[in-house]
C-alpha cells in the first residue's frame, strides 16, 4: 500500500468498496447468465455477443478476486503464505489486462461490424468474430510474461519494520527490484496499454464518423431527424462509444491518483480511493450492455417461471 507501514482502515471507505464490488459481482452475474441462456435456447448469436459475455466473465472472476484480497487490506488480520500473495495478486493482474485486452478488441470488433461494404474492413467480418478469442489469447500471454515478475517480486511481509518494502495488502508486499528491471518492465506494460488504449480511440473515432454520415444521409432522405428509436446496430455502437470513452476517463483518473500517491506516500485515504475507481468500470459496464438488451428481462422471467413449474 504505502511505504513505511500499513494504512488505517476507514469504515465508510470500506462499506463503499464492498457495496461496489457486491453491485458489480451480481450485474455482471445476471449479464453472463443472460448470454448462457441465450446460447442454451437457441438464439442466433450477434457477433459481439462473445466478447461481451468474456467481459462479463472476466469482470466478475476480477470482482470476485479483488474482494478475497480485500479482505486482507480492511478485515483480515491472519498472515498470508508466500503463495497466497503470488497466486490472489497475480491472478487479479492478469484479469485486469484481460478487461482492457477484451475491451479495446470489442471496441475494434463494433467498428469492423459498422463499417460499409466498401471499407477495406468489410472483409474482416465475418472472420472477426471467429478471431477474437486468438488475438486476446495472443494479448494475454503477452501480459502474463510482462508480469511474471510479481511472481517473484511478491512475498508475505515479514517485518513490519522493513522500510525497502511496498505493502500491496497487510500480509502481501512487493520486494524492490534494481532500476533496469522496474523500466523494463514499466516501459512493457506502457507500451501494451498505449496500444491497446490508441486501438479504442481509434475505433471509437471511427465509429462516431459512421454514425454521423449516416444521420446525415437519413436526414437528407427522410427530410426529418432519426427516429426516436434507433436500430440495434446503432444502439450498440452507442453503448460500446460509451464504455469506451467511460473506460479511457477512469484509466486517466486511476493514473492521476497513481502518481499523487507517489508524492503522497503516507496518505491511505488515496489508495482506498484508487481501488474503488479501479473497479468502477467493472461494476457499470454490465448495466451499459443490459440497457440495450430489450428482451433480457422477459427471458430470464421465462427461464425463473420454468424452472419453478419444473
């Protein structure tokens, strides 16, 4: 957490992030078990279906990580093992790349789908859907190697009095690493997420251009503005603009408290205040996607009656 000893825990502060993390574990929950049961009932699927129901999944294993670590950061006051610190940090890093990996690929993915038959996209779409999974594996196993120094680096603290260590939750702490290693590593991980970020701007750039030249062209034929409704296409791009644009403020904002953390080290207030903006995105993202999805309530309705008459 901060150099020099462990933080005080706020009471208010912790109610906020559990509440959070409770919020976010149930509507991603729900969001998962609508695609389950869309694909179990025969739905014909939208190609953006996988990678929402993988966000869905990765947020809610994310969730679900970060408030077993949680407990160690405001509850718990039992020592965790080497290995516990390695396995719970690690695997909560690597669903974190996973969140940005699956949404800059969707973001790409709804521009690919958007475009016009005369875009030099057009080819990629009906390959698009079917390749999303190997170039997210292609991006994870990137991410696994740029962080597997956290393998080694984290360890169960063992001494309070150690100045040398950054505490990441009361048991767990990260040895400090020599300065050619903390830039190698540093410049990786800036390299993967300005990439993956510039990959959203881009398509999210993209995709406001479509929409525009198309409210244009149904101006001029319509002589009238768009219908109230607008399709599903459009509304989906209007979610995923959304997201996009949700998710590049929340990096922009966890990066400002990064870095006044580290000019305020011996503030906890920042940290607790950084975790909760950590997962903000994970818990409004499934709420986003319900939002444009008319008929999830009347099919999980029909699945409850079912199972009930049953």
């Amino acid at each position: 957490m901060h150099k020099n000893g462990r933080p005080y825990t706020n009471s208010h502060l912790t109610n906020i992030f559990f509440s959070e993390a409770g919020i976010g574990i149930l509507a991603n929950s729900i969001l998962l078990l609508f695609h389950i049961l869309k694909f179990i009932c025969g739905h014909r699927p939208k190609p953006t279906d996988l990678p929402i129901g993988l966000l869905a999944l990765i947020h809610l294993l994310m969730l679900l990580t970060s408030t077993v670590t949680a407990t160690d950061i405001f509850i718990s006051r039992r020592g965790w093992d080497d290995i516990t610190c390695k396995f719970l940090i690690y695997l909560y890093r690597i669903f974190r790349g996973l969140s940005l990996c699956t949404t800059s690929l969707l973001s790409a993915l709804q521009a690919i789908i958007l475009s016009p038959r005369s875009s030099c996209l057009a080819k990629f779409k009906h390959k698009s859907p079917y390749h999303i999974l190997h170039a997210l594996l292609l991006l994870n196993v990137f991410y696994m190697l740029i962080s597997s120094h956290l393998l080694v680096s984290i360890v169960a603290t063992p001494n309070l009095t150690v100045y040398n260590f950054m505490y990441v939750t009361q048991s767990c702490s990260i040895l400090p690493m020599s300065f050619l290693m903390q830039s190698t590593f540093t410049t990786l991980l800036a390299l993967r997420e300005h990439f993956l970020i510039s990959l959203m701007v881009l398509s999210s750039g993209y995709m406001l251009i479509l929409l525009c030249r198309h409210k244009k062209q149904s101006q001029h034929l319509h002589s009238t503005s768009l219908s109230p409704k607008a399709p599903p296409e459009q509304r989906a791009t209007r979610s995923i603009l959304l997201l996009v644009g949700f998710f590049v403020l929340m990096s922009i904002l966890d990066s400002i408290i990064s870095c006044l953390r580290t000019m305020f080290l011996n503030d906890p207030t920042s940290y607790y205040i950084q975790l909760f903006v950590v997962h903000i995105y994970a818990t409004v993202s499934p709420f986003v996607f319900m939002s444009t999805e008319n008929h999830i309530g009347n099919l999980l309705r029909s699945t409850c009656e079912r199972v009930v008459n049953v």
